[in-house]
C-alpha cells in the first residue's frame, strides 16, 4: 500500500511540476496523491511543497491513500491504521483538508458484514486522529463499496464530524451511477471525476454537464477534483477537459 513506485513510460512529473502544472492551467487546487510521492517523505520535502504551491497560487485540496481496514485487530490491521495516521500527519504539513480512504477488501472466507464492521473501528480511530489536526476523512465507492447506500450507510455508522464521502464520478457499479452519484451527493466531503463511467454495463463518456447539475443540486461547495486515467497523452488531453469543466463547475 505504500512506497510502491508507478513506472512512467514518458516525461515523468514530480510533485513540484505537478503543482506547476495544476497552477499553469489555472486550477484552484491539487490533490497530491501519496502513491507517487518518493518513498520516503520527509517534513522538509513536505514544507517545500506547501511553500511552491503557496507561490504558484495554489492550494493543496488533499491526498489519497491506498488502505485496507477490512482486517481484524492485529498487526496488520494496525500497520494500515499507521500508514493512513503518518499521511494525516503529512497533510497537516501540507496545509492538505482532507485525505480519500477506502474500507478495503475482506479476507477470503470472512463476510463483508464483518469485514465492514472491522472498516468501521479503524475508520473511527483514524477520524479521531484526523479531527485533532482539522482534516477530513472521505470514504470512497471502491473495493467493497459499489452503491450510494453502502456509501451512506458508511458515514452513519462511522458517525464523526470528520468524516464523509469521496465521491468519485467513475466507480459506482449499478444501473445508473448518475442517480447514486445524487444520492452520495450531500455527503460528499471531496469530489473526483474521471472521463468515463459505466452505464447499463456498458463504458460511456462521463456527462460532465449533468454530474455538475448533480453537485450544485446536493449545495456541495468542495473540490472537484479530475481523475485522468485515459489512455491518450495527458500533457495533450488534460488542458481541453479543464477547459470543458470550468464553466460548468461555475454553473
């Protein structure tokens, strides 16, 4: 889950160009993602980020960390609450809100009901730890969690001020993502679109026009934030997609 480095097979990009490039486009934020970070991160590297973002104009939204809290109490279970706990320590470096987590998967012979209620206990720990340094925890529809009632029945259970939905736009696995995306809506904390979507089976283009409707609807005033995993040259793809997405999120 953590230090595991993405090979690139061209013109890779660290943090500091990466701000560079969200504030070259006239982006309001980043979320910086803890996977392609260095493997070891230290305060300094983290205060040298904050400081470039500062000057570029930039806010840092947020991270995203890889957990599973789908574990019983144990070793491993406590080696994923200290990983999610050193990234919440890192974004109060950064000035970072937020962080997206997810439940994770269930060990093999273990029922999702057990498995959601161990996601729960280790979500609480860690939204406690979270609020003392004034960030938010987002739950997202990954792993397990496929629907808007699973989502929802999340952040009732774990029930803390600190804590809501990461939704993101691209992993609803039902008939229509559209109508869950509007039910998850009002408890998003954090937003992530991706390009496309599945609908009645099938991957079609993400309707940005209508998941913004959606958004405005719900009175959500977070970050919207773009998860570009196509296949075409983001250096080439990403800037016409922000172009399409700034007056719809303006409305």
């Amino acid at each position: 889950m953590r230090g595991k480095p993405r090979k690139v097979a061209n013109r890779p990009m660290d943090m500091i160009r990466f701000i560079d490039c969200c504030a070259d486009q006239g982006c309001d934020g980043a979320e910086l993602t803890s996977y392609f970070f260095r493997p070891e991160v230290t305060r300094e590297y983290l205060i040298s980020l904050r400081r470039r973002a500062f000057l570029r104009g930039l806010e840092l939204s947020g991270s995203a960390v890889g957990n599973n809290f789908s574990l019983p109490k144990g070793a491993a279970r406590d080696a994923q609450v200290a990983y999610v706990k050193e990234w919440i320590d890192h974004c109060a470096v950064l000035g970072a809100p937020h962080i997206r987590v997810f439940a994770g998967r269930e060990p093999r012979g273990v029922s999702r009901e057990q498995a959601d209620k161990w996601a729960i206990e280790a979500l609480r720990e860690c939204c406690d730890y979270a609020g003392k340094h004034g960030i938010f925890l987002g739950i997202e529809n990954h792993d397990s969690i496929g629907n808007a009632k699973s989502l929802i029945n999340f952040v009732k259970a774990v029930d803390h001020p600190w804590f809501g939905v990461n939704l993101d736009t691209g992993n609803f696995r039902t008939d229509n993502p559209y109508a869950d995306m509007a039910a998850a809506a009002p408890y998003a904390v954090n937003v992530q679109v991706k390009m496309d979507l599945k609908l009645n089976g099938k991957s079609e283009p993400t309707d940005l026009a209508l998941v913004m409707s959606i958004l405005r609807k719900s009175k959500f005033q977070g970050y919207v934030v773009l998860e570009y995993e196509a296949k075409e040259d983001p250096y080439a793809s990403i800037p016409p997609v922000i172009k399409k997405m700034r007056p719809l999120l303006r409305g």
